[in-house]
C-alpha cells in the first residue's frame, strides 16, 4: 500500500449496520401519505376490535406492512432482522414510537376482520384513484360511432401449493398443515400443486392502476369476487364523474357462464367474454349464420394461421336475461391426436365463442376480438403477479401460531401492493 497523507482510515470494534437499500423509498412513501393526511385518516377510520390489544393502534402495524412490501426480503423474518438497527427512525416516519415485535405482528394479521380490511382498502381508494390523473389523462378507446370507454381488465390467477405427504400412523396427533387457511384443494390447469389458491386482480389498462384485488383459497368465490371487482370500477368511475355505462370490462372463460353474464347485466357495464358453454353452437340462428360465408377474415401474426369470425347477431341466453352479441371464431382443426387448448372440435374445426353488449355499429367483429386478445397489454403487468411464492408472504416464526396464516394475510399485502403501484404514479414522484 502506498502511504497518502490525505487518507485517513479509521476502525471501530462496534457494528454498523448499513442502511437498506429500500429504506429511502421507504421515506418516499411515508412522505407521501403524510403530506396527502392519509395516515392520521388511517389511524382515525381504521379501527379493529379485538382482546390483549396492548399499547398498539392498527397504524402501528402498518408501517412494518408498508416496509415489508417494498423491502422485498423474502420473509418477515429477514425483514424484522434487517430493520431492527434503525426501528426507532423507522416507525418516526409514520409518527409512532417503537416497532411492534414479529410475533405481535402476526397475532394482529390473524385477527384481522372483514370490516376492518374494507375499511383500509376504501380509504386508499378514495385517495389514489385520482391522484397524478384528470378525466382527460387517463385514456380511454372511441369505438367507430366516436363514444368513448375505460377499459378494465377482470382476471382470476391461480397458484398451485405443493404439499410433502405426512405420515399415516393411528399413534401420531392429527397433522395440520400451515396453509390450510389459505389454500384448498382446486381446480390446477397445468401447475403441479396440490392445493390452489385463487386472486382476482381488476385492471385499468390505460393507467396501469391497480383498481382492486381479491383472493380465496381454492377456486375461491369468483362471483362475489367480480361482484367487488365491479363494486370498485364503480367507485372509480365516479371519481372522474363518468357513468358506469362507460366501462367495458374485459373478462376470461372463467366467467363464460349465465350466472356471471346475469351479474354482468345487472351491474350496467359493457363486457366482453369468451363463452364456456359450446352447446349454443346448435342454436339455429348460429347454424344459420354458419351457413354463411364469414362476416370477416384475420391472421394471426404468429402462426400465420387463417380465423374465420361469424357475427352471430343478438341472443337471449337464458330466462330473464337480456339479449348478448354472440360471435363465433373458427379455425382448422390441427390433426387427429393433437391437443386443443382452446376451443371445441367439431368436425374439420374448432369453434371458439365470445360474448359482448358491445353494439355492431360502434364494434365489427375483429375489434371485439381484438379487444379481447388484447390481453397482451395487461400480460406485462400482471407477469409478476401470476409468481406468487407462499414463503415471501409466511416468515420464519420461532413459534407455532405465528406460521398459521389467516386468508387476511395475503388481502393486506395485495392492499399494500395496490398501494404502491398507485402512488408510483403520483405527479409528485
């Protein structure tokens, strides 16, 4: 080493820890809520109603909660054990004293009720919808007749846990398994697991605005989790003083059916959705327009492969249901032993359905399915969402209760994560 009068190195036989990495977005966050009041909103208007409370107000957790999601650390552990150098500083940005312990923090999350996650997640709504946007920013499409929509993007994910196998002794206590709370034996699709567990996420595609999210384990109550998924475009409608006839909701097969078709029409928004049930195929005024040559022609880039679109017109699906746009797609079918991943075969064809209130006139054909396929918009967004790793959100508990989750767990860590997303796109950041 060359000596240099102008360096001066200095040890020390005491730790000192380095500051995370995360801790100034951290700072950025709290600033935020702070300056916007949303924390003394917090602490005023979410209230939780349980015994041995001690010294701690729900605000006091939501720091950690904050900190966590944002941290990325793996566990709750690894975040607890980073942060206890600077917990004091920490829990000053949210105005409070001491950092509630690991533990504390787990009892609080199994405790939490509905009202009290309803609570956290409308204040949140009420002040970041129109945070950074105007009526006139936020996008939209015009259809052919210049009338203009919001499109949301409605979509159910589906995780798979696997499980080891435990051993089958009539001596042994009944065994239970930690995600029993929030998993549930479901349909998988094509991910290795035994057990499932389901989020609804609703999109606002041209913000990129994380409008609301909603989970159960198995395959979860998809209705009455549309039925909040439509509750919240509502409210976010409201927010800029548009009527609820201006969304167009963008949905999968997994509402392909009359019940949800009958929610959908009785919420007031137009929809489109790919139909489930191929038995309509044998409707005569479908076999009639099947007769037909098709109402248009498109290629898919990919593959190159020719589909035909068939306008269908105007059908009644059920009793009591109003009319629907039926629209068929077909293509050729690929040869005998070939798995289909969509459609139905039916001949020398797959057949594929969709369903809209959009009308003819301000929608053909291949905008309606351009709109569905468009999909791709939302895929970027949601790539990261569709990984969910069940040990990010359990943490490494020294005791056993701590490890058995509540389904209100991974609800307030979506909350939180909408949360981010939402004030990323802040005029003031």
């Amino acid at each position: 080493m060359i000596p240099n009068p102008c360096i001066e190195v200095q040890t020390s036989p005491l730790d000192r820890p380095s500051v995370p990495g995360w801790f100034a977005e951290v700072v950025m966050i709290a600033r935020h809520l702070a300056t916007k009041g949303l924390l003394e909103a917090f602490a005023q208007q979410v209230r939780l109603v349980r015994g041995r409370f001690g010294s701690y107000e729900p605000i006091d957790f939501l720091g950690p909660l904050v900190g966590y999601a944002i941290s990325g650390e793996r566990t709750l552990a690894d975040f607890f054990e980073r942060v206890a150098p600077f917990e004091t500083a920490f829990m000053a940005l949210f105005g409070r004293r001491c950092l509630p312990h690991r533990s504390s923090l787990s009892r609080f999350l199994a405790d939490v009720d509905r009202p009290c996650l309803e609570a956290f997640r409308a204040l949140f709504e009420q002040q970041t919808f129109t945070e950074g946007w105007t009526s006139e920013t936020i996008g939209g499409i015009f259809d052919r007749q210049g009338r203009r929509y919001l499109v949301f993007d409605v979509d159910a994910t589906r995780q798979a846990a696997r499980q080891r196998a435990l051993p089958c002794d009539p001596t042994l206590p009944a065994a239970k398994r930690r995600l029993d709370a929030v998993c549930a034996p479901g349909y998988r699709g094509r991910k290795r697991g035994e057990v499932v567990r389901t989020r609804t996420t609703a999109l606002q595609m041209h913000t990129r605005q994380w409008v609301g999210t909603y989970a159960g384990k198995g395959n979860g109550d998809y209705r009455g989790e549309l039925a909040s998924a439509l509750r919240a475009i509502t409210v976010y409608l409201k927010h800029f003083a548009f009527p609820p006839e201006m969304a167009l909701v963008r949905l999968d097969g997994a509402y392909g059916d009359a019940t949800v078709i009958a929610q959908l029409l009785l919420a007031g928004p137009y929809f489109v959705t790919r139909w489930r049930g191929y038995l309509l195929l044998e409707h005569p005024q479908i076999q009639r327009v099947l007769a037909h040559p098709p109402t248009a022609s498109v290629t898919r880039r990919n593959s190159g492969e020719v589909v035909e679109l068939f306008d269908g017109g105007w059908l009644e699906l059920g009793e009591d249901l109003s009319h629907v746009r039926v629209i068929v797609v077909r293509h050729a079918a690929p040869p005998p032993g070939k798995d289909i991943p969509v459609g139905k075969r039916v001949g020398e064809w797959v057949y594929e359905l969709f369903i809209t209130t959009l009308g003819a006139d301000g929608f053909l054909v291949e905008d309606v399915l351009d709109l569905y396929h468009g999909r791709g918009a939302f895929e970027a967004v949601l790539a990261d969402e569709d990984v969910e790793d069940f040990n990010h959100c359990r943490g490494r508990y020294p005791v056993t209760r701590p490890q058995v989750l509540s389904p209100t767990h991974y609800q307030w860590l979506e909350t939180l994560a909408i949360l981010r997303r939402m004030a990323s796109v802040s005029s003031h950041w």
